[in-house]
C-alpha cells in the first residue's frame, strides 16, 4: 500500500490512513479538555498527558518519570554516557540530537536567534 500523494509506501493499512491524512490535514481525534485537534489517536493520548500529569516511563536510575517514552531513552543516556549523535565536521559526539543540531551552527554560522 502506498500513498499516490507522495509515493511512500507502508505495511499496515492503518500507518497509510494515517500517514494520507498530512496531505488531507484531516484530525479527527479531539481532545476533550481543550481545542487541540490531532491526526493519530497515539498524539491525542500524548498530549492528554499534559491535563493529566500522567508520567508512566519512570527511570530506573533515578526518580524521574517522563511522558513520552523517547523521552525517557534520550534520558537514559545520562546515566550511560551514550552519545550517538555525532558532528560529521568535527570530533564532538551528542546524547541529543537537538545538541548536534546546535552545535553545527557553529560550522555554518547560522544564527537562528
């Protein structure tokens, strides 16, 4: 199966639904407790979390829980030092890839602030 809008193709009939569903910007899950609209039942339960403080990915190292489960991996690199993200201009090596993004400015000079 395969969206005709782009050409990506997917396994699942449902991960087509989905995915055809950024072309159509169709959202039909709605959260109850505010205006937010989303395109996936999975982004509505995230983002519901918000409301209720619900925190289920706890660490097992330290007392911290997240709400999202990569939040809870790129975490986790804290505590093992993994740094997975790496510059392909120098040496240095990131546990977040938002920290690589950031620092490649320095190669590029852009200065997005």
């Amino acid at each position: 199966m395969h969206s005709i809008q782009c050409d990506k193709a997917f396994s699942l009939k449902h991960h087509l639904v989905n995915h055809l569903r950024t072309h159509t910007g169709e959202k039909p899950y709605m959260c109850n407790q505010c205006d937010k609209a989303f395109s996936n039942n999975y982004y509505l339960i995230v983002h519901q979390r918000i409301h209720t403080g619900e925190k289920p990915y706890k660490c097992n190292q330290c007392d911290k829980a997240f709400s999202q489960d990569k939040n809870l991996i790129s975490h986790l690199r804290t505590h093992t030092g993994e740094k997975t993200y790496e510059c392909s201009q120098c040496d240095k090596a990131f546990s977040q890839n938002n920290h690589l993004i950031d620092h490649q400015r320095i190669h590029t000079g852009e200065k997005p602030y």
